[in-house]
C-alpha cells in the first residue's frame, strides 16, 4: 500500500457528546477499507504539539481509508460537519506517514494502560462514557479511545487463529499518564473508567492490552490448544510469549517482565527468567524477546511434519 487517505480531526472537548453520537451512528455504514476511532484527549501543554492542541481537552477522531481521498473526502464529510474543528489533518498520504495518525509522542512517556471488550455500545453506554470521561467528568485520564472493530475481523478463517474480538464491536482503552511514583492514583484513574463500563463489557480480552497485572487472562484470548498445528508443539507457537492452557498458580500476581537486547528479564520461572515467589508458574515473557534474543537460545527443530 503506497499511500492512503487519513488523519486526525480534533473537535473541542465541550463537543465530545455530539462527536461521540455522529460516529457511532457514522461507522457502522462504511466499508471494511474504511478504519476509524473516538479518542477523548486531554493534553500536557509540551512546545512539541500544534499550538492549537497545547493544554487543550479534545476529542479526536482518527481515520485511515485505503480508497480514493475523493471517495474519502465523501464518506467522512458528515464528521466534519458535527462541529467546527480545532484542527483537522485528514488528507491523502504516504503510507509511510500512518503513524501520524494518532500523532503518538516519538519518545518514552510513563503511562498506565488498560482495557475492556464491549459486547454493544448503546445510547446508555454512551452517556456513561460522557459522565466518566466528558467535560464536567473532572477526569484526568490522559486517553480514552474506542476503538471500532468488526469487519474482515469478524470472519471465521479457515483455520483457527489467535483473533480474539469476533463479534464483538469495540474496544475501550484507558490511559493515564503521569510519573511512576503516582502508580497508584492512574491504576484508579483507568479503573473508575472500566468500572463504569462494566454493564456492556464482553466476556473476552486482547492480549495486545493486558496490563503486567492481567497477563494470566491471556488465556480468554486464545486457547494454545486449538491452534498448535497436528504434531507440533507449545513452543512453536511462542515468539516471545507463552499462555497456558490452564493456570498452574502460585500465590500471586505474575511480575512483568521487559527483556530485550540482553537485559534480564523478570516474568518466567526457571531459565526463562526471574520469578518473584508468588509469580504464576508456567506463564513465560509476557513483555520479553523472542527466543533467539537477548541470550534466549532458539528452539530446537520440530518434529517431522507428514
């Protein structure tokens, strides 16, 4: 794909309720070639952001069309017109530009992230995301996307895969920002959110999302079972993550690991890194390498396939 017609526009925060309902109505009727989110963002005021966005609280919808700008320009017209925007970029690009999109920060920034499954996303839930997160909320949440799926998604391949969002049409991530000595106050800052989405959430996680905390739910997203290949085993199914098929606990919660380049890792028992005592047994590198790096040695040769 050498180019595609995307970006971003930004509307004032005092607007989100009207943005929200326009795309949630917008959506469903576009085709697969057509990708979008909501995003609720409350920036820092960093000299690195366009001076309209500095300090502000938007809302931002991203989109990401594959089709003709023309036929993109169409489609998303009725966006445009919700509400005068604070800023809009959605224009034709190099595929090599899709990361602006989201215009994520380049460099390391602390944050906290969690997320939920919404099994439908109705008017009720909708005024609720506007209570907990809207211009009279008193959040601090950094982000809060949502995130529509379905589509090509939503079909059952031909062989089974680790996909685990089929038939489910959103996902909401929360995000707090903020230093590591407030670790703490933004795990409660995101929980308030899922919390109140509680009534509409689905029954199942993506594995992209889990917080360290959460990475023995992997498992409702993928049964390494039904996906080893006849013959085959566990780990070649492993590049830098392992899931049991079954929970063989510890005491406690599992310590994330982040190993990469050499560095120790601190997620999986036995060779495969450090366990603090109450760690999980037989959950390995939830956030480190695949074997082959950072001293992991490769896996043996499989056994013959027929």
């Amino acid at each position: 794909m050498p180019r595609l017609y995307g970006g971003g526009i930004y509307f004032p925060g005092e607007r989100m309720a009207d943005v929200l309902r326009a795309w949630t109505a917008w959506h469903p009727g576009t085709p697969e070639t057509m990708i979008s989110s909501f995003a609720v963002l409350r920036l820092p005021p960093l000299p690195e952001l366009p001076e309209p966005l500095r300090g502000a609280f938007v809302v931002h919808l991203r989109i990401a069309y594959s089709g003709t700008a023309a036929d993109g320009e169409r489609m998303i017209a009725p966006l445009r017109a919700v509400a005068p925007a604070v800023l809009d970029t959605v224009a034709d690009m190099p595929y090599t530009e899709a990361g602006s999109i989201h215009s994520d920060p380049a460099g390391p920034v602390p944050f906290y992230e969690r997320h939920i499954m919404l099994r439908e996303f109705p008017a009720e839930a909708l005024d609720k995301l506007v209570e907990l997160v809207g211009p009279d909320s008193g959040s601090t949440l950094t982000v809060v996307e949502l995130r529509a799926l379905g589509g090509a998604w939503d079909r059952e391949p031909a062989v089974p895969n680790a996909v685990a969002t089929r038939g489910l049409p959103y996902v909401v991530l929360g995000v707090a920002g903020g230093p590591v000595s407030e670790e703490q106050q933004l795990k409660e800052s995101v929980a308030v959110l899922l919390d109140g989405l509680e009534p509409w959430r689905g029954d199942r996680r993506l594995v992209n999302f889990l917080a360290p905390e959460e990475a023995d739910r992997g498992r409702r997203g993928v049964r390494t079972g039904a996906l080893r290949a006849p013959g085959g085993r566990q780990e070649d199914l492993r590049p830098g993550q392992h899931v049991p098929d079954q929970p063989q606990r510890g005491a406690g919660r599992l310590i994330s690991g982040d190993s990469i380049n050499g560095a120790p890792g601190k997620s999986g028992p036995g060779p495969r890194g450090s366990c603090q005592p109450e760690c999980e047994e037989g959950t390995y590198w939830i956030h480190g390498p695949p074997r082959g790096v950072g001293g992991l040695p490769p896996l043996p040769p499989g056994p013959p396939q027929s």
